[in-house]
C-alpha cells in the first residue's frame, strides 16, 4: 500500500455547545422557559413537558446546581444565539491607525500640512502612528527627527495623547498618538 494514499478517518463529530434532551446526564434540572411552571424537576418530567409541547429540553446552565434547562425549539436557540453574537460583533468598533511619514529635514510648511491631516484622522477617531525615516546618512540627525515627533506631539497635544514617546527602531523613529475622549 502507498503510505500516501491515506484512507480518511471518521467523520469529526461537531459537539454541541449546549446539551439537549437525551444528552443531559443530571438527576433533577431547573426549568425555565415560556408556557411552564419554572422549578426543579426530575429529569424524566422535564423531558415529557418538552415533548409535550414538541420542543427540546435545552441545559442552559450546566454547572448551577441543580443545572438550569429551558425548554424551547432548538434550532431557534441556536438562531437567537449567533444573531446576538453577530449585533454584538457589528457594535465593536475597529480602531482604525493612519501613518504620518516625515524626513528628518521637513520644512515648516510640510509639517503644518501633516498636522493639519493628523487632526481630521483623530477627529475621525483614528489613532496616528507618526514616523521619522531616516535614509541613508541622515541617521546622524536622530536628535532632530525626535525634535520632530515631540513638536508634532505638542501641536495636536488638545486632539490626541501620547501612547508612546518616540523610540528609534531601525531606519525609523516611531509616535503613536491617540485620540482625546470627547466629551
């Protein structure tokens, strides 16, 4: 046999998150849902409530004690769960970073045109990373491109605060600023 033609192996079996009827090994279980009289119940009752009413006993809460059940519809469970999840998911906000690229010799008028910028990316409510790119021989002018950062740091110090004072990583000297909180 050739040892790359590997036969497959069984199917994984995808685990459920939440236990349901058949599956749930305690003796007595909470209940709680709709159309029910919430209490504590053997497991047998329980289990004949929901086939009562067509639907799955769900373990909601497996390490309360006794575990806590609901009965409902178990593939809307499941739907509800992922819809919360992905509200949730589109509130979060994405920090958005821009990057501000400077020389070491950067004239005035640049300077001023790249604070202008970096004012309307932190009104936006993005974070700046401003850089000094030192190339070639112009490493020797360190002090200055860190003269630079800081005066940068300074002219946007009422929009943004400072995350990381500049430090000098190869070719280039990084700033990270944030946006002030609005009040």
């Amino acid at each position: 046999m050739n040892p790359t033609n590997k036969r497959p192996g069984p199917r994984a079996v995808v685990e459920e998150p939440y236990k349901i009827n058949n599956r749930i090994l305690a003796r007595e279980v909470r209940l709680v849902g709709d159309n029910i009289q919430p209490g504590i119940y053997s497991l047998t009752q329980a289990q004949a409530i929901a086939r009562e009413q067509n639907l799955d006993l769900v373990e909601i809460s497996p390490k309360a004690e006794p575990p806590v059940c609901r009965i409902v519809d178990y593939s809307k469970f499941k739907y509800d769960i992922k819809k919360k999840q992905r509200e949730l998911k589109a509130k979060t906000q994405k920090v958005v970073q821009k990057e501000i690229r400077f020389g070491p010799n950067t004239d005035d008028h640049d300077f001023e045109f790249k604070v202008k910028h970096a004012k309307s990316f932190l009104e936006s409510g993005a974070k700046v990373k401003a850089y000094v790119h030192f190339v070639g021989r112009t490493i020797v002018f360190k002090e200055r491109g860190e003269l630079l950062l800081l005066k940068f740091a300074q002219a946007l110090e009422e929009y943004a605060k400072v995350e990381q004072m500049p430090k000098l990583e190869g070719k280039r000297m990084f700033l990270f600023l944030a946006p002030k909180p609005k009040k």
